[in-house]
C-alpha cells in the first residue's frame, strides 16, 4: 500500500481519502459513545448544523483528514524536510488521526487543526524574506480561527513566536504583529457578539467553560486512557530521539523548519494544561508533527519492512475499534 505513495506528485494524496474512508468505517455502524470536549464558538455553529456522531459529519471529518494530509505533504515537499519526497507523513498524520475510537468523530480539534496548518504553512514561508508582513500576520489570524473551533489551540501562538525567532532575528514589531493576527480574529467576533448584546454569551462559549489550570494534572483518567496517552508518549519519545538523523544532509533552513514542529509538539502539551476537561482526542493537536516524523522514519526503513511494519499498525487500528465495538 505505501508503494503508492512514494512519489512527489502531490495530488495523490487524493487516494488518501479512501485510506481515511477505510479506517474511519466502523463508526458508520459501530459509533463509539463520544461527545466533543473544548469546542469553541465555531465548533457549537458547525454541531447545529450536523450532529457530531451523525453520518454527515462522519463524511465531513474524513474529508477534512484528506485536506489535511495533502497539507502536510504540501508543507513537507514546499520546504524539503524529506530527503526522499514522498507522501508518507500525509498518509501516518491520517493513521495516527485514526489511531483510537476517540479520534474518529468530528471532533474540535479535528476542525481546528485544518486551520492550524494553514498557520503552519504560512510561517513557514518567512524565511529570508524582507517583505514578509502578510505571512507574520496570516499565521496569527489562521491560529486565531483554529481556536474558536477548539480553545488550546489559542497556546499555538507560542509555535508561531517561536518559529519567527527561529527563522528571523527577533523583532518586536513582527512578533506583535503575529499576536494581532490571533487576536483581530478574537476582537471581530467579540464585536459582534457585543453588537448583538451577547458578549457574555461568547465570553463563556469560547473562554470561561473551557479554560483550567492545571487543566492536564487536575483531570482524572481511567486506566484505558493512561494507556493511550502512553503509546503517544512513546511515539513522541521516538521522533524526539531520532531528531539527529531528520536533521541528517538537511539545508539549515530545512533543519528550522523541522525545529518549528517539534514545537508543535511542545505547543500541544503545553495546551493540555491550560484546557477544561481534557480528553483523549487532545492528542490530535500533536498529530501533525507525529505525521510527518513518523513517515521521515518510514522512508528510511527497507521498502518491504515498511510494508510490513504499516499493515500491522493498519490492522491493529481496525481491530482495535472492533473490539471496542465487540464488547
């Protein structure tokens, strides 16, 4: 399966909705009990149109997963983070995004994420560049849209302050302008809520229900939990460890550019603390860089091992929701 994606023609990554379709299929007969946690003013606008375990909103979260795949290639081919060009970071951010019964559904962060890579593929283009406002003030305001479908991902502006330091000699005035973006998106829809004499209506939806510290360390997890969050721990221990050989033959600038994604990961941890009621699905805040580390890893592996080890993790995925279902 992965041989088809082992190519630099971007628009393969079409093939990938199939992929998610397949991974995703269980919950069309087997929904596993859900409900979203964190969502923000704009999630609650997307549930009152379609229910979040209903068959619509099935169909839109695995087009949202293709979307979202062929970003990650696209930031990943657009910058040269690969030493081979291949899709395969597209297609691990889908398997990963898939990976328990609790990332299945159209969740907050699913939706936030979309906008959080737009971000992402936008700060990444300031590199060596003199007139780059445009870029410093998009990656702001996508982060801010990002938040009002899910609230950590407001924390994400410490990723974008951190990828123009890494990138550009420090500037007050781009670093500002960075956190207006966020915020002009913030103050527009606040007008508006205030205009229609429901400012604390929008207060709480976007803020007051949703923020805690220590949000992470206060919660209670049972023991099926723990479990997931130490798999990703492991996968994360991994990508961390094997940051020598992404940074192998690499440009400096590439060498950045993977430097701003472990901040993502950062950027994701550090949200969990400052979130109500966190739960398990956070974890997809850190899918992305999961992604593309995973398939930098698999693109080194003998062709046929990397076959191999892929069909044991598709399988165990599917199994995984059946026995959920089972019992």
């Amino acid at each position: 399966m992965l041989r088809l994606f082992r190519t630099n023609q971007l628009f393969t990554s079409v093939l990938l909705l199939f992929y998610a379709a397949a991974l995703k299929l269980v919950v069309f007969w087997a929904p596993f009990n859900w409900a979203p946690t964190g969502q923000g003013w704009l999630s609650e606008v997307v549930y009152e149109w379609v229910h979040w375990q209903g068959p619509a909103a099935q169909v839109i979260s695995i087009f949202l997963l293709m979307v979202q795949a062929f970003m990650i290639n696209y930031i990943v081919l657009d910058n040269r983070l690969s030493n081979e060009n291949t899709l395969l970071p597209g297609v691990f951010y889908v398997l990963l995004s898939c990976a328990f019964p609790d990332f299945l559904y159209l969740s907050p962060v699913l939706l936030g994420n979309t906008f959080f890579l737009f971000g992402l593929s936008e700060v990444m283009k300031v590199y060596k560049r003199s007139k780059c406002a445009d870029h410093i003030f998009n990656a702001g305001f996508w982060v801010g849209i990002a938040s009002l479908f899910y609230f950590p991902f407001i924390f994400m502006v410490i990723v974008m302050v951190a990828a123009l330091i890494i990138q550009r000699a420090p500037r007050m005035r781009e670093l500002l302008l960075n956190l207006a973006g966020t915020f002009t998106v913030l103050w527009l829809v606040g007008i508006s809520f205030y205009l229609a004499d429901a400012f604390p209506e929008f207060v709480n939806i976007q803020f007051s229900r949703n923020f805690r510290f220590p949000g992470f360390l206060s919660s209670s997890f049972p023991a099926e939990t723990w479990v997931k969050l130490g798999l990703f721990f492991l996968l994360m221990l991994w990508c961390i460890l094997n940051a020598g050989s992404y940074m192998s033959k690499k440009n400096i600038e590439a060498q950045k550019k993977i430097t701003i994604l472990y901040w993502v990961l950062a950027g994701g941890i550090i949200a969990g603390f400052f979130q109500n009621a966190v739960t398990v699905d956070h974890l997809l805040m850190v899918a992305p860089a999961l992604g593309v580390f995973t398939g930098f890893n698999f693109e080194r592996m003998k062709a046929s091992v990397a076959e191999a080890i892929h069909f044991i993790f598709f399988v165990s995925v599917i199994v995984l929701q059946l026995a959920i279902w089972l019992a």
